[in-house]
C-alpha cells in the first residue's frame, strides 16, 4: 500500500501544473483564444456573414467586358450563291438596377440574417462560457474524489491495522480481516482510477483553457461559497428583463420568414434596369456593287444607354408555387416562437426550482458538517479519556470527510443552477463569471 501511495505522488510530478491560479474570466477569456471547437464555430459564422454581403453587392452598379467573335452565313442562292463573312465584336456594358423587387428584399433577408448571424456569435460564446465553467468543476470534483478516495484508502488501511491487533487479542475472527483487506484493495484500485481521471479531466481542460488548473487552485474546493452574492447579483441582473438566446434566434428566424414572405411576392412586379453599352464591331461583309458581289470590311462604334424593363406574365405557376411555400413557412416560424417561448418558461422554471433545492441542500450539509466536526471532537475527547477506540475516531473522521466532499460537490451544483438561470434569462456573461470567481473564493 505504500509502495501505491509512493507511486500516486510522484506521479503527480509529472503533470506540468501552473504556478499562478486563474479565475473564471481569465479562463474564458484563454479559451476564446484556444478552443477550437470555439474557433471553428466563429469562424464558419464569419464566413456565412461575408457571403451574405452579397445582398447588397447586388444593389451596385455592375460592369462587364463583353465580346465576340464568329462566322455569319449567308444565303444569297437567288443572285450570288452562298456567302459568309467574319465578325468581331468587343465592348462594355454598365448596368444600374432601378425597380428590382427581387433584389430588394434580398437585402432585406440578408440584413435579418445578419442580425442571426450577430445572436449567434453571441450564442457560441455562452455555450464557451458553459464550457469553461463545466469542465473548470470537473477537474475539481475530479481532483476532490481522488484526495476523497485517498483518504478512505488511508481510513481503510487503519481499520486493517486495528482489525490485526482485535485479531491478536482474540475480539475478532479471520473473516474480519478478510473484509478489512478486501475494503482497503478495492480502495486502493479506485484511488487509481479516480487518479486517472482526475488527470484526463485535466488534459481536457488544456485543450480547452490552454493551461493546467495549479494544483494549489484545486485546493479551494474547500472555500465556502457566497450564496448571498449570487442572489444579489442575479437579483439585479433580472430588472434588465431580456430574453434567452433561444427565443432571440428563434425570433430571428421568423424576421427571416417575413421577409422571404415578402420576396416571393416580388416574382409577380415588372424588373427595371438602367444600361449603357459602348464598344467596337468589326466585319468583312458582302455589298452589291457594280462589280457583282464585293467583299468591304466595316468598323463601327456603338454607344447605347437606356431602359429595360421585364414583366413575368405567366411561368408555369412557379412564382405562386414560391408564395404558397413562403407563407408555410412564416407560419411555421410563427408557431415555433410561441413553443420556444413556453419552452423556455418552463425550462426556468425547472432551472429556478433546482436553485432553490440545491442551496438548500447545500444549507443542510453545512449543518450536518458541523454535527461531523463536532461528533469527531467529542470522540478524540473521549478517546483521551479512555472511553472510546481509536475504530470510533477514524469512524468519526470518516464521517467528516464524507460531509466535507458532498459539501464541495454540492457546491458546485449550486453554481451550475445558478449559471443555468442566467443563461435562460439571457444574462450569462463575463460579470457573471467574474461574480461566480469572487462567490467561490478563488484565489
């Protein structure tokens, strides 16, 4: 068991903690620069919204180089026979839309995309938010089952200890010591894995963050959490009256519907462009002269400018077709924000309701812990006194120990609520990471 305990400790050394501990914004602040996942989400978002630029592109006047080259045919059977001549054609065509429907409410779309496009950066930063804050308490409720299961491996190595000298003096039987070692194996084998766990939660929080929780960080499991400071501040943070990010996107979504609604409608109006052409034509070409048939090379130069207009009057149903489906889905989009409104609503409310249970959960084990404290006390008092086994204060302690760890994992549950609250709120952000640091004590 020793030879165990050696090998747990100087493992340790070899995990490359920091020196210098951080707080939750500094953590997230690191893993906006570090996650990929984080990363690639903005990044995809950023290049939707560049695409999306070109809505408005479109509204711009446009300019091209036109031309062409070729070979006319023609049929003069009746006096000369077949003839055919070459052509060559090259110029410039600028062109301003005027009346475009179509176009417009294009970039009317494209403008409440962007907004969505705008919720959801927001959105992928409280979910890096939830992230870092998730795995920040894993690795220290992993942390604090390795020190909690190391501790019952020392308690269990105690009671085998005591169990051989009952032995000795004739109190206990073999089968005794039998399930004294089989207690201290079993904690010896999960003090390994909850070893190992600790450390794969480690890793995965430096692909996160980029660096290790310090080991001393790992140590303020054990603060007492200021539950006042998180009602205060959630309490204010409430008069803002915003709406969660679901009902934001959702709301988004039916911006987008109304518009594409409106942009179907814009296949039945008359389309209206301002152009002007200007370029050079250069032929070879067949002229009647007094000599017969002649071949005279030409060269003209075309400027034009003017307006076109286009009028879609019948297409085979597709413009209706495209009405019928836009206002489905305008309906759909309609419907969906009711639901994610009584979604949400319902959602808090559960959220609220285990922020409650969880303080007072948390409440009572603090009372209980100081019960703990106080029946370990009056055992190592009893025990000076000659009334009590050492057994009745390893039991004590023990009993302290479990207190202590199921304290600091409901701890964290309360924190978890509470983040949970704000995000359904709309409201998680850097303050309220900054609050949750100052509520847990880090130091």
């Amino acid at each position: 068991m020793r030879i165990i305990k050696a090998l747990l400790i100087a493992s340790l050394s070899f995990v490359p903690f920091l020196a210098q501990a951080i707080t939750l914004e500094e953590a997230y602040l690191k893993a906006k620069k570090n996650d990929p996942g984080f990363r690639a989400n903005i990044a995809n978002i950023n290049s939707l919204q560049t695409l999306n630029q070109t809505a408005f592109n479109d509204l711009l006047p446009q300019i091209a180089m036109q031309g062409r080259i070729g070979q006319v045919e023609v049929d003069n059977d009746i006096i000369y026979g077949n003839s055919d001549y070459d052509v060559k054609e090259l110029g410039i065509r600028a062109e301003q839309s005027i009346f475009r429907p179509d176009q417009w409410f294009n970039y009317l779309t494209s403008v409440k995309q962007d907004e969505l496009y705008d919720i959801q950066k927001i959105a992928a930063e409280q979910m890096l938010i939830q992230k870092v804050v998730d795995q920040y308490f894993n690795v220290q409720e992993s942390h604090l089952r390795w020190q909690f299961s190391d501790k019952n491996t020392t308690m269990n190595s105690l009671f085998t200890e005591l169990a051989r000298v009952q032995q000795d003096l004739g109190v206990i039987d073999s089968n005794r010591i039998n399930l004294a070692l089989s207690n201290e194996s079993a904690s010896e084998a999960e003090t390994l894995a909850t070893k190992q766990l600790s450390e794969l939660e480690q890793e995965r929080y430096f692909q996160i963050v980029g660096e290790y929780m310090p080991l001393t960080q790992l140590q303020d499991v054990y603060n007492p959490l200021c539950i006042s400071c998180l009602d205060q501040y959630l309490e204010a943070q409430k008069q803002k009256k915003l709406v969660s990010l679901q009902e934001l996107q959702t709301a988004g979504n039916k911006a987008i519907s109304d518009a594409q609604y409106s942009q179907a409608f814009s296949g039945f109006l008359p389309q209206v462009n301002a152009y002007a052409n200007y370029g050079k034509r250069d032929s070879s070409q067949f002229f009647i002269t007094g000599n017969g048939l002649t071949l005279i090379d030409l060269e003209a130069e075309l400027f034009e400018v003017g307006l076109e207009m286009t009028w879609p009057l019948f297409l085979g149903g597709s413009n209706l077709t495209r009405v019928k489906a836009a206002a489905y889905r305008k309906e759909a989009a309609q419907l969906e924000l009711i639901d994610v409104k009584y979604e949400v609503q319902r959602q808090l409310a559960i959220a609220e309701m285990q922020y409650a249970q969880s303080k007072k959960l948390l409440e009572a084990q603090l009372t209980s812990y100081q019960f703990a404290k106080k029946d370990l006390e009056a055992e190592q008092e009893k025990l000076r006194l000659g009334s009590a086994s050492k057994i009745d204060v390893s039991r004590s302690k023990s009993n302290l120990l479990q207190s202590e760890y199921q304290q600091a994992l409901t701890k964290f549950n309360v924190l978890r609520a509470w983040m949970q609250v704000l995000a359904l709120h709309g409201l998680l952000s850097e303050d309220s990471l900054k609050v949750a640091s100052e509520a847990l004590a880090i130091s």
